[in-house]
C-alpha cells in the first residue's frame, strides 16, 4: 500500500516504514503528526478525490536535518559587479508509521 502526501506544497509518495525528508515543521523529534492523503493505492485498487477525504497518512518526527549548500552567483561582464550568496535549506526527517 502506498499513499501520495501533500505537505509544504509539495507531493510525495509514500508507504508504511518509509523516512522521508519534507520540508521543515516547527515540531520537536518524538511528535506525531498527519499529512493530508491525496491518493492512495492498495493490492490495485485507487482511490482519489472525495474517496479518499477521511484517509490520513501518520508519521512520527525523526529528527531535523539541513540540505547541501547552494553557491549563488551573480555577475555582470564588464561592469565589475560580483554578487556571491549561499544557501543550505533546512528539512524535517519524519517516518510514516500508519495510513488509514
């Protein structure tokens, strides 16, 4: 059985047992929260839209984790201008523990 997920604007696929990196909650490691269930997949048999609107997808906070860090450049030829930015985006690891 797997599960597509919404959270942070964004869609996953996912299934019981699964550590997952979404982007970062304001939860401490040890809660449990739900995500909202878009679709949901079992033994070939789909279900979308309003079928699916009582299902939620369960998972407990593993911990917080940052991405690799993005070097952003920015320069313009022959006007001496140099712009240098870095960024390490910040994710929550959670671990889906139920679907129903």
């Amino acid at each position: 059985m797997y599960a597509i997920i919404e959270t942070g604007g964004k869609q996953l696929k996912v299934s019981v047992g699964d550590v997952v990196e979404v982007e970062k909650l304001d939860l401490e490691p040890g809660a449990v929260t739900e995500f909202k269930v878009l679709l949901t997949s079992d033994e070939g048999k789909v279900l979308t839209g309003s079928e699916v609107g009582a299902v939620t997808a369960k998972a407990e906070i593993v911990g917080l984790v940052k991405g690799d860090k993005i070097i952003v450049f920015k320069y313009k030829a022959k006007k001496n201008v140099r712009k240098k930015n870095g960024h390490r985006q910040k994710y929550t690891r959670v671990k889906i523990t139920a679907i129903s």
